[in-house]
C-alpha cells in the first residue's frame, strides 16, 4: 500500500532554510546535501509505512493527529490520511528549535 507523499509550503520552506543555513552560514555544502539525502531517504519510508511514528502527545499536534519521525537533529511533523492514502510533510524543526 504506497502512499502519496507531499511537502506543506512550511515545510518546503523550512528544509530551505535548513539547506542555506547548512550550506552558507555554516559553510558546510557537503554537509547540507548529506542531511538533504538523508531527509529524502526517511521521507520515502513514509510511503511504505506512514504509521511508522507515533502521534505526537504535545499540543497543538495532538488533536491534528500529527505524528514526529526523527531525521539526524531534526524532526518532520507529518499527518496521515488514509482515506485518501497521502501523508503530508507540515513542518521541519531543528530538535531544539520549539516546534509550534
């Protein structure tokens, strides 16, 4: 069962952020496209198992029935709608960045 999987405009918009920030202000290109594979690659197990994750208990996630997949020091926020079979990308947060 394959999932459709898309990216929130947030959160298009963070991991850009996460990619400039990686590859200018820290200097570090090779670095920036190793965390942007690896992102890649743990978003794409998310169409093969989108329940892999469990719910987020902390609000506001809980009640948007959002779940938490940890990539490296980062962590993708993602909602599962099975009756439509899409998972989608809402937001991507540094761990020690609050996630609201």
């Amino acid at each position: 069962m394959n999932f459709e999987v898309h990216f929130s405009s947030a959160a298009q918009a963070d991991i850009d952020q996460i990619f400039d920030y990686i590859s200018i202000t820290l200097c570090s290109p090779i670095a920036a496209r190793n965390l942007m594979a690896k992102l890649q690659e743990s978003v794409n197990t998310l169409s093969d198992f989108p329940d892999a994750f469990a719910l987020c208990q902390d609000e506001p996630w809980f009640l948007r029935e959002v779940r938490s997949m940890p990539v490296e020091n980062y962590r993708l926020f993602y909602h599962v709608n099975h009756d439509m079979q899409k998972v989608v990308i809402l937001r991507v947060f540094y761990c020690r960045q609050e996630a609201k």
